[in-house]
C-alpha cells in the first residue's frame, strides 16, 4: 500500500494534483475557437505524459511513476486511435494550428 504522502508525490509529478488554470476545453470546444479565430489545419491529440528523472525521488516512486505515465499514455492512446480520433480522455490537449493570412491590400495611384 501506498503512503499518502507517496501519493502525492506521484500525482503532482503526473500534473494530477488538481487543476491549476482557471479555464479548461473540451476538444471540440478548443477546435471551434481556433477556427472561429482564424486557424486553420487544427489538430487536437492526447499529450504524450513523459517522464521526468528527479535523482531526490525513491527508486519505487520513479518506477510507479513511469508505469502510471505509460499506462495513462497506452490507454488515452488507445481509446483515441480507437474511436477515430472523436474521444480524448488525456489528462492534457496537445494543439497544432496554423493562422490563415490575412489579405493584403495595396493602394494603386
């Protein structure tokens, strides 16, 4: 059994503590608000959770960490190659777009 203070360790290692920004979106939320900005080429993924080598951590609390960060990815993973894309369940959004340019005018004499 895990010690409470093991467990904190570990979810604040995996940003899972609590949520530390005042907004959150959805995919499809995240998707409409950059098309309605002007981007275009959006992609929304799951973030990939890496892990972090902290030499002040025990060996147990780095092996729980990379199996809980490879098991979040494996399944977050799954699920979105799974449905195509439609469900994202990370804990984090990876976001590419581009911005469409804009028009240019030059005046003519």
């Amino acid at each position: 059994m895990l010690s409470s203070e093991t467990g904190r360790v570990i979810f604040s290692r995996l940003h899972l503590m609590g949520f530390p920004y005042q907004y959150g979106f959805t995919p499809t939320t995240i998707y409409n608000l950059l098309n309605n900005a002007g981007f275009s080429g959006i992609e929304v993924h799951n973030y990939r959770l890496t892990t972090c080598v902290n030499p002040q951590l025990r060996p147990e609390v780095v092996t729980l960490e990379r199996v809980s960060k490879s098991l979040i990815n494996t399944i977050s993973g799954g699920i979105e190659i799974a449905t195509g894309g439609r469900v994202i369940i990370g804990p984090w959004l990876e976001v590419y777009a581009r911005k469409k340019p804009k028009a240019v005018f030059h005046k003519t004499d």
